[in-house]
C-alpha cells in the first residue's frame, strides 16, 4: 500500500506530494531446529536419537519485516532468547521454540524431542551351538560346532528406550573384522584360535 500526502498554505502555496509505502505484516516468523555434526538416527516409531556431540541449531524466516528473536526453553525451564546451538547430555530432552518477528507477531510454540543416547552396545560372549567342552579357560569344539552372536543396547541416562543394535561383528585370531550375519563355524586350519566379538 502507498499513502500518498501533502499541505497547502493559506496563500495557497503547495507542498509537493510525497509518498509513504506501507506494508501490512501479521505473519509470524517460521521457525525450524536443525541438529548438526555428531550422529543422527531415526527409529521406525519416529523417535530421534542422537549422540551428546550434536548440536542443535535454531533458524528463523520471515519474509516481511524480519525475525527478530528465537526464544526456547529447554526440558520446560523458562524461556530465553536464542544466541546459540545447543548442547544437551545423555537423557531425553524437549525443547520448546517460537519467534517473534520485528512487530512483535508471535509464532507458534514448537515442541522438539529429543533421545541423546551415549551408551554403547553389549554383546555377549559367542555361544556355542554343537559339541563343547569347558575346561578351564578353555573351550573344546568339534569342526561341526558353529558359534551365535547376541547384542543389547541398554537404555541408561533416563531414556525409555535406546537407538538399538545396528549390527554385531568379529573376528577369528585376529582376522579381518566380519559382520555378524548368523551362526559361524572355525574352519580346522583354524584349530586352537580365539574368536573375539565386537
């Protein structure tokens, strides 16, 4: 819009027109968090983990009068304005977020969720499955008998759940390290060596 306006004197002298554009803005600002560098994934019922190395970046648009402030409040502490990305440790976490644009509209609040998970997995020491024998520290097998792999990735830092096991490995006396795929055998020039899981 344009405002267009003038005066005239009382010997009717004319000012010259002079114009003012105005813009109408009640559109809030758009406002979106990023998580950066560390380790990201994404579990088939939706939840985010990362690794406590990401950090988490908030951006605002606004395509008429600008952002002007991201405020946040991280685990439902008190809001404050953004200045930087975020670090956050071990644990689940929620942060809330909105921006306001230069004449104060408002965006909605955003709620952001988040599981940090630092813990690696377990896995148990190969089973055998065949013929055995313990004696002492040593384990007596048979060519026939094959060995099984079983990995756990506890929940710790007060998660509900963890990233899960992406894949288990291991190798035979220092071999290359080869993924686990199912039961294994050690072929007999192998004899008398050690299988070392991941």
């Amino acid at each position: 819009h344009s405002i267009s306006y003038r005066s005239w004197d009382n010997v009717n002298n004319e000012e010259p027109a002079k114009t003012l554009q105005v813009i109408i803005d009640n559109t809030a600002p758009l406002t979106t968090i990023t998580p950066v560098n560390g380790k990201q994934y994404s579990s088939s019922d939706g939840k985010l983990y990362t690794t406590p190395d990401t950090q988490y970046v908030l951006t605002a648009q606004d395509n008429a009068s600008g952002a002007k402030n991201i405020f946040y409040s991280l685990d439902n502490a008190s809001f404050a304005v953004y200045a930087s990305s975020l670090a956050l440790n071990e644990g689940i976490h929620s942060i809330r977020y909105f921006a306001t644009d230069n004449l104060g509209n408002p965006e909605n609040e955003h709620v952001f969720t988040v599981n940090v998970d630092a813990t690696p997995p377990v896995t148990s020491e190969p089973q055998p499955v065949g013929l055995s024998y313990t004696s002492g520290n040593s384990l007596y097998i048979v060519p026939q008998t094959s060995f099984t792999l079983s990995a756990t990735d506890p929940p710790s830092g007060g998660l509900p759940g963890s990233s899960g096991v992406k894949y288990s490995e291991y190798n035979i006396d220092g071999s290359s390290w080869t993924a686990y795929g199912g039961p294994f055998k050690i072929a007999q020039s192998n004899a008398n060596q050690s299988v070392i899981p991941s």
